[in-house]
C-alpha cells in the first residue's frame, strides 16, 4: 500500500514538474500543433518561427498557365518579396494560452490563414518579361477603353471596353497575393490581363455623354412658313463632333447645312408668289427683290452659342429679308402697294385697308416697267434722278419730290410733273423709262404711310 501511494505521489511529482517546466518553456515557445499559414510553427520562438515561415515561402513554386498552358514557373524568390511578419508571429504568440500548453496538443492551432498582408512582391520585371512574350503568335493589347460613339437612331452612347492581353502588374500582384491567401499554385494570367475601366466608373466619358445630354436636350423650333420646324435631341446630337483633343464641339457646318436645306423648303425669295389682286383676284407674280431666308451665318454662330452655354436657342431666327413678313409663308402681309399694269393704277394698302387709289403711267414699250415681288429699298425727296436714256441716246437728271425705289433695277414710284395725263393707254405714247409715274398728291400720300420694306408687288 505504501509503495502504492509512493508510485501515485512520484506520478504526481513527475507530472507536476513537467507541466511547470511546459509552462515555463512554452512562455517563449509556440504550443505543439501550432500552425501559421499552413506552416507548422510548434516548439519555436517568435524569431524562428518567422525565420521558418519566410524560408518555406521563398521555396513555394507557382505555375503561370495561361490559355490552358503551362508558360512559366517561378518561385516566390524570385518576386524579391519583403515580409512583416514578425508583427502578425508576434501577435499569434500573444494569443496562446501557456498554461493549457498539454491540453493545445491534442488540436492543432491555425493562427493565420492568409498572409495577403504580410508579403510585399515585387512583380513588375515579371510583369514586363511577359509582355515581351507573344500569345499564339501575336503581340499582347493592351485593354481597349469604352468610348464615345455615334448612331443615327440611338444617337451618342458609350461603347463596351475590351479586356487587353497585356498583363498589367497591378492586377499579377493581386493575383498572387490571393494565391498566398488560398494557398494555390497555379496562376491564371487571364485573371491578371489589362481591363478596360467600366463606363459608369469612366469619369472623363461620363462627363462627356453629360455633356451631350445638357446640349442635345435644348430641343428647339421655328415658326417657318406657317409651319412649326422642330429640332430634336437626335439632330442636335448629329451635329456634334470630338475635336483633336476629345473634347465635344458643335460642327458649325452641319449646323449651316441644315438651315440651308430649311431656306430652300421655306424661304420666300426668287419664288413665284400667289397674290390677291384688287381686279383680277388671284393672280402669280413673278419673283422681284422681296422676300425673306435665314441668315445661315449669324443663325448658325447664334444656335451653337446657346447650345454650348447650355441656354434655350432663340425662338425667332435671324433672318436676312428685304421686306414683308420675315418668316412666314405669305410675306407680303397686309401693307402693300399693288401696282397693276394692265389696269395703269396703282393702290395703298395700310393693315388691310385700302387708303388710295390711283392711275399711273409705267414703262413705254422698250422700257417696260419690269414686274415682280418687290419692297422699298430708297426713299428720297426733293431729289433728281439721273439716267440715260436710251431712246434719245442723252443722260438726263430729273427733279422730283418724291422718290420710292423698289427694286434693283433702278425703278421706283415718283411723281411727274411733265405728264399731263395719268392711266389710260398713256403709257404707250408718254410712257416712263421703268418707274411708276405718279400724280403728286398721291404720291406724297403713299410716301407719307410706306417705310423701307413695304412690299411693292408689280404684275
């Protein structure tokens, strides 16, 4: 019995001293079974253990595949990696329980399962030795970027990028580092290609395709010839180009084409007018010096101004017109003078009423006064209209009182005092050189109501 409990005491004893002399041990020591990426890190200090753990890294191999293939194997050596272990050892060493060192044996302690943080490569050299390399025979790309493009029917958008077959060294990096944390060895380079930024992450094409959006969505019209023109965000966007720099501008000629192209659908001069005789009713007058166009270059210096600054365009265009009613499709309005020939009288049309009318004498033959849709362009008294006359082969100079030019060709209203008669078949003896012979106090009144562009229609 004695020798009994001596054998238990000594066991006693024995396990006592070997658990102080664990605890004592393992106060510098790593527990058994512990591990640190994998890497069995037990009965070594926070130096050793850090020591191993870089060796056995240094020696990891990795195989680079790509398109299925084996290209390279490498060691992590040869990336010149730089290692902060000793912080993340030190910090694993300081979770250990020392005094459960005999009870730690039985399962093993895994204290860092990555080591992403911990290891610093180096890969730009590899990096660069493969893109030296070619893949199937061709030269690495690298990624194409998204990019502005232009469609008829969508209008602007932004392209898809593609990914590149460059490898960028950012990306290898990453690569390997989640190799490191997953403890793989084999090496996509597919994962580690150049790729292109994703368009909604693309500032510089978003700020473009902003841009457009502010600018084509100025939608404007113009009231053309009775008709309402409008100017849709598809057109607007057609007239956009990328300068040299990448910047959006407005083509400026585009912009000019079009308002050419709506000048020859609706503008007024050289076109055939229907006019609303005071004798005869309906009846077509030849083209003269009145009407109205677009002026194409100060219309289109004033869209792309707006469009650019963002701003409403204008609802009236500048037009370019020598009489009349810019802009609409019967421009002569209802203030006019209507000088009919086969009738030799003339009338005075003032918003619609009628104010005068008059007999006059027009061009003899060989100098008929010619016809045409025309507005006044002069107005002079007191004044002496210099010509030559053809018939008597002699330059004159005649004074007037009133004088109303109305088109290009030197014709105008005037009175004349030389005539004795007015109307009538007077103009076949006595007839005028072109212009309008006129009795004095009716000229004086058709003076005092026109202005410059009040449309004189001649048939």
């Amino acid at each position: 019995m004695k020798k009994f409990l001596k054998l238990v005491m000594g066991v006693f004893v024995l396990f006592g001293l070997i658990y102080c002399g664990g605890f004592f041990y393992f106060q510098d020591h790593f527990n058994f079974n512990s591990q640190y990426a994998g890497i069995d890190i037990s009965n070594l200090t926070v130096k050793a253990a850090s020591d191993k753990v870089e060796k056995q890294l240094l020696a990891k191999e990795y195989k680079l595949i790509e398109d299925g293939q084996t290209v390279k194997k490498i060691q992590l050596a040869d990336l010149k990696p730089t290692f902060n272990l000793n912080k993340s050892i030190k910090q694993a060493f300081k979770q250990q329980d020392h005094a459960n060192w005999m009870s730690e044996m039985l399962t093993a302690k895994v204290y860092a399962d990555s080591l992403g943080q911990e290891v610093d490569l180096d890969v730009a050299d590899l990096a660069s030795d493969l893109n030296q390399s070619e893949l199937k025979g061709n030269k690495r790309k690298p990624a194409i970027q998204a990019e502005l493009a232009y469609d008829e029917a969508k209008g602007y958008y932004a392209t898809e990028g593609q990914a590149g077959t460059e490898i960028q060294a950012e990306k290898l990096e990453e690569v390997l580092d989640q190799a490191l944390t997953t403890k793989e060895t084999d090496i996509k380079l597919e994962e580690a290609y150049d790729q292109p930024i994703a368009v909604e992450d693309n500032k510089k094409l978003q700020d473009k395709l902003t841009k457009i959006d502010k600018i084509a969505n100025n939608e404007f019209s113009f009231e053309l010839g009775g008709d309402t023109v409008e100017t849709d965000k598809k057109k607007i966007e057609s007239w956009m180009t990328l300068s040299d720099d990448d910047e959006i501008q407005l083509d400026r000629e585009a912009i000019a084409a079009y308002l050419t192209e709506l000048n020859e659908k609706y503008s007024t001069f050289n076109k055939y007018r229907e006019f609303n005789s005071t004798n005869f009713g309906k009846v077509e007058v030849q083209p003269g010096i009145l009407g109205w166009e677009i002026d194409v270059e100060a219309e289109t210096e004033a869209i792309a101004s707006a469009l650019e600054a963002g701003k409403s365009v204008p609802a009236e265009p500048v037009f370019y017109s020598t009489g009349g009613i810019a802009g609409a499709a019967d421009d002569i309005g209802d203030t006019y003078v209507e000088v009919d020939l086969a009738s030799q009288t003339m009338y005075l049309y003032y918003e619609g009423t009628l104010i005068t009318e008059t007999p006059i004498v027009s061009g003899k033959d060989g100098a008929e006064t010619v016809p045409g849709a025309n507005a006044v362009i002069e107005m002079l008294t007191d004044t002496n209209l210099v010509g030559y006359n053809q018939f008597y082969n002699v330059n004159y100079s005649t004074p007037v009182s009133y004088w109303i030019r109305f088109d290009d060709k030197a014709q105008g209203i005037h009175d004349a005092s030389w005539q004795s008669a007015f109307g009538g078949d007077v103009h076949t003896y006595a007839g005028s050189l072109g212009c309008i012979n006129t009795p004095y106090d009716q000229v004086s009144l058709i003076y005092s109501y026109v202005d410059y562009g009040t449309p004189v229609i001649v048939f």
